[in-house]
C-alpha cells in the first residue's frame, strides 16, 4: 500500500547545534535505508519548509506506524499521514 | 486492514423528499450488506450530525476507495478517513 | 454510552528520556486496566501521530471525565471526545 | 446527561419566505415542548448568529440523537454538540 | 447579562507540581466565591479538555473582563466568551 | 455596552439585481437610522469585503441581538459579534 | 518542475448526470493524454475525496497554471498546488 | 501606499458559459486598464486556484476599496488584502 | 488612514513577575502617549482575551508598522492588522 | 520562477537580546546579497507581523529551497511559499 506522507520537523530546530547535527546524521541514514528498500519511493522537500513529502510504500497501515516511530527524527515530528489508492485510470 | 471512516451528508438534505427517502433507502439496503459481510464492523450516529462514524476493514485502501464510491450517498457526501494500526497494547 | 476518544500526546515527547519511559510504563499499566474493565474498547494507533484513538464506554460522561483527567499522560494531552450514539441500523 | 448545544440554522433563510414562516413555526412548537418536559434547560440567542445556543438535558446521546434530528430545523441545520460533565465544585 | 466562557487551562499542566497545587486550590477558592455570589451561574467539566466551560452573569462586559482578569489562573488560561441574549421562547 | 460587530454580506450578491438594489436601499435607510440614534457609532468598508466593521453601542446583548436580525440584510449576512470592555487606560 | 498537486471535484457531483458523465470521459481522455506525455507522473484516489492527488512534471509554473486551467474539470475543481524540490538524500 | 490583494473568483465559474464570458471580457479590459494607470503594479496567476494575486499601488485604503469594488467580477469574488509596508533594507 | 488593530500579548504572561510589570508599565506609557497624540482614537478589552483591540490612525502603512514594532510588548505579541476605508454612508 | 515567499520569524523573539541582534545583522547581510543579486525582487514589512513577505525569483525551486534554508533566520521562520505563474494579460 502506498501512502503521501508529510512531516514537519520544525521543533528539531529547537535542539542544540550538536544534538540537532546528530539527529540529522541518523535520520539521513535511517532514510538512505528506507530508500533502499523500497520503503520511501518518492521524496521531496518542500521549499520553506523545515521538512519533507514522500510516498511510502508498506505492506499494511501496521508497517507504516512501527517504522514512522522508528525514525530518530520521530519525537520532533509532526507527520500526515493519507492512504492512497490505485486510480482506475493508471491500470 | 481498518479505517476509521466520517460520512457528513448534510447535502443529501437539500435533495427533493422523495428523492431524499430513495436515495436513505438504498444507501440503508447498502449499509445492511457492509454490516452483514463485515466491511462495515461498528457504525455510529454522532447527535446532532447528519452523517455517521464508523470503523470499516478492507483488505487494503484500493478496495476501501472503490466500496465508498460506490455508496448510494457517495455524490452528496464528505467522507474522511484515517488508516488505523494495531496498538501494541491490545495484542 | 460510548465516546469516539482521540488522544495527541505530543507534549510528552518534550519529556527527559527517563521521565518519559516512566510516564509511558505508568500510562500502559492503566491502559491495560480500563481494556480489561471494558472502559476502552477498541484501541488503535495512527500511523504518523504521537498517540492513539480509541472507543470508550463509561456509564455517563462524569465518569469518562474523571477517568481521562486519572490518566498518566492527561497533563500532557490533547483530547478530542466525540460522543456517539446508536445507529438504527446496528439495532 | 446535559449537553452544550450550538444550532446554526443559516441554510433555513434560504427557504422561501411562506415555507421559513411555517418552518418557524412549527419549530417554536416543538421548542416549547422541549423546554416544558426538560429536554431543553436553557436557551439563548447569539446577537448576530441566526440560531442558538443551549443547554439540553437527556439520558444519554442515543435520546439526544433521535430528538435533535426530529426537529424541524434539522435539515437545514449545522448542530455542535458538546458533552458536559458535572464540576467537582459544583457538587 | 450572561456570557458563555469556555476556560482552556492547558498552560497550567506545565507548572511545576507545588506551584499547580497552589494555583489550583487558590482558583477554587475563588470559583466557590463566583458560584456563591451568582457570577458563575452553572459550570461543568468536558470530558478530555483541560479546564471548563460556564454561563456567567455580570452587569456588564466590564464587570466580566475585570473578573476574569482576576482569576489565579488567568495568566495561563485560553478564555474564549460568547454574549447570550435572550431567546424570545424563554419569555 | 459597546461591540464589535462584522458583517459578511456576501451571499446578498447572489440576488437578481432588482432584488438587491431594492435590498441596498433599505439597509441603508435602516443604517442612516441606527447611525443617527447612536446605535452604531463608527462604521467602516474593509477594502475587498463585501460587508462592513462598525463599533456598536446597545443598552445590552439583547438589545443588540433584536437590532442585528431586524436588519434588511440579516438573512443573507454572516455577522460576528466581539463584547468589548473599557480599557482601564482610558479612563 | 515537480508539483504535488491536490484535486478536489467534489462540485461536479453537483451536475445533472449526462453532463457529468461527458465530462468524466473528457477529463479522462485528457488524463490519459497527460500520463502519455510525462506531465502527470503519479496519480491516485483518496479513499472517501471526490477527487486525486499527483505527481506532476512541468518545465515551470507557467506551464502547470496553463494545463491545470484547460482541464474539463477546472471550472468544477479545487485544486492545490505544491511546489517540490529534489531532495539532498536522493541525489 | 501599497497592498497584496488576492482575488478567488470561483464562484464566478457557476455563472453560464455566456455570462461567463461576457464577464471575463469586462474583466479583462478593467484590468488593462488598472495596469496602466499603475493601480495593479504586478499581477500573477496561481496554479490551479481560479483568480489572481497581484500588488496594488493606491494613495490609500478608501480609493482600494472603490476600485475593488468596481471590478466586473466583484459580485462573485473573495478579495483578501494585506496592506504592505515598506522594508527598511529597501531604503 | 485608519486601521482595526487587534493585539494578543498572551506571551508577555509567560514571562517572570518582575518583569512583566516592568513590561507593562512601559507598555502603559507608550499608550498613554499615542492616545494622546491621537495614534491610538479608540481602545477596549475583550473580556478574556490577554490583550487589547483598537482603532488606530496613521498616515499610512509605514507609519503604522513602525509604531507597531516599537511598542514594548512588540516581541511577545500576535498582532492583526485590518485596514479600514470610509463607508459612503457616513460621509 | 517568481514565488511569493511569506516569512514568520515570530520565534526568533524568543532568542536573546544579543543573540538576535546577532542574528538580525546576519539576515540583513544575507538579504541585501539577494536583493542585490535578483533574488529577491521586491519585499515589504506587514504591520504588525514579525516578518516580511517578498516576490523571489529562482531558476526553479531547487534553487529557492537551498537558498531559504540558508537564512539565518530559516531555524526560527515559518515560511510559506505559493508558486506564481505568468499572467496573460501582462504579456
């Protein structure tokens, strides 16, 4: 299933200069990974915005919450999630 | 997979009577068979909204998006949905 | 009476690690207590969010609010209570 | 159990004028009733709303469901019902 | 003239414990003094919220925002009034 | 008593033109009469809105509540009301 | 140029149902124009929205604006735009 | 002095096709109009929203309000203006 | 020019005793001054709000947004700004 | 590509007095750089809002991504970016 997620990470900017450096360093490893293995398909920042928009890709809506708490970036995140479905037209 | 599903009708109320009592007879004879083959699993009125929340189970949001649409009141309707996750604490 | 309960607990996030792992002991332990008693009947996480929506039964609204502001997490959370009602159909 | 209600009937002074005359009407009847047998304890217009706000008494929501959307008004009404609990200091 | 206030005392939660205490019973105090003297005509919880909602009766618009100004909780508190008017029904 | 009061009167320009000059005309009139009994004390245009700002002065809410819906404009109007209280600066 | 562009059409459920369904199979037909040629790259239901969402890939904004507004559905549509940029991570 | 107006004329698209155009044409040689004279300074399209935002140049709000309200479109338009100020690093 | 200028000073309370009263007398005598210089022509509370709203006069935007930034409480306000044009009515 | 770029600095209020001073000295180095380069095309205060909002044209928004969260202001500001597309009657 695929899902558009957005997360907005303004708070993390409220941390330390060191802490934040490290917390960007893991996330952007966890996020390598994730990319890696299908799990973020897409992915973008949006200009202005202390975060980013991708499409996930997960076996069920399960997957999708376990892995979102998983990101080191979680505590600082507020994220959206919305389902998406197959459009009859892209058959 | 579950949902929790927001239907808002209030624009079926400007419909004609008649075509209001048609359109809440067919979207009823619909809803008995989501309950009956367990798409639908709980169904609400919240007071005071002409509409209803439920929890609905779909295989994936493919088939949560078609089985909406498919709904007799679907033309009249504001459906929100947000995708549920198993909780840690109720396995 | 049940009540559609969504509880945001954001808040608890900005907790010292060791403070927040106790907070979510404690909450889990209660949380444990009111499935067992019925008072949370269904339970679920929402991919994204930092806290959970659930279907509360209480016998009136005094008890659920006395039951929600006992909860561990309560200083620390946002709670939107919907109240909901039977639906003729499900009779 | 009391409720905090809100009705906002904007969309009934799109009726023709005879039909809103007799719509009136017939809801000042069933408001009369609902304040002589208690369902309706207070009752106050919001100086520029077209509607009102009150204080309703019934014995759970499935009674203050089925009331609200038996009033005349109800459909051409956006109704906000909030459930009140009894105050510790008020006891 | 009575007002609708909704008091949002969220802020207060994030007093140190002593310091919550005190405030808490010294806005007792002064909510029993309210009650007593017809300021505060009725006051009840909502089930989740962090603070209460009442109908209040003063004078004037003055009377009412020097009142409420003067609560112990007033620094940390979200007040949001509605002026009520009388609803030509209840004469 | 002094208020703040809104008015949105956009929906007036849905009437055919006959409709609405004729309904322009009476506010007016009506306007001219509040404005020289003190009712309404200043009165803006917001550049943009179709409706106008005024501060108001009524003995009270009631007052202001039956003045508002005898207005021409008051189906087709969207009106907001803010009490206002002396300031102690400017005693 | 990505653009994360959000339709809602909720309004052409409002057209007598000849003219909606022309107008389905010309927003259709353009559609299959647009995945043809790279304009839209991705596109999905909502469960629940009249609508789509999608990925969409044009020189610039003057172009998006230009195809958006050509679409059979624009006079019915709300449509949300959100420019992307590529991300760090996906270089 | 000068001021950021945005302009949703949405509504205007429910007008039929030949009002509409009629509409547009008026509009447009208004516009003209305003360009030359200096009234609109600079004049953009959003992508997918039905109107414009544009930097309006005005002696003051009064002569803004005049022309906003002289627009052929005015009748079906939502305007927001935000009035600007000049930037001291500007100077 | 004049202006509807609302000011909440809600943050200015999270700052310690001392400080806040020296903040506010500053506040007062700033106030006093564009009282009388005729800046500020009007001045109210709205009950439970920590703040104030007013009409200002100035002779245009800059003027307006430098005075503004220069009031003490400048840094720990949310301001709102509304411009106002004269109503023909009341000419 | 031009964008109009919204910039809410409201929390770099919160620094301290020689932090933001420093803080502010960056960001006016920074912003006379892309005036001076094209950057940033014209740009004004708001009364009464902590920010600006400004025309800024990019190459696309790649570049305006980078360079927004390259302010030294990006860790404090909410910013908010609408794309801009060519007008046709300004050809």
């Amino acid at each position: 299933m695929e899902f558009l997620v957005r997360v907005d990470a303004s708070r993390a900017y409220e941390l330390p200069d060191e802490e934040r450096a490290d917390l960007i360093e893991r996330e952007r490893a966890r996020g390598r990974e994730l990319l890696a293995d299908g799990t973020i398909q897409r992915f973008w920042r949006v200009p202005g915005r202390r975060g980013n928009v991708g499409i996930w890709s997960t076996p069920d809506a399960d997957t999708l919450a376990t892995v979102l708490a998983e990101l080191p970036v979680y505590p600082y995140a507020d994220i959206e999630v919305t389902p998406l479905a197959t459009h009859p037209m892209t058959h």
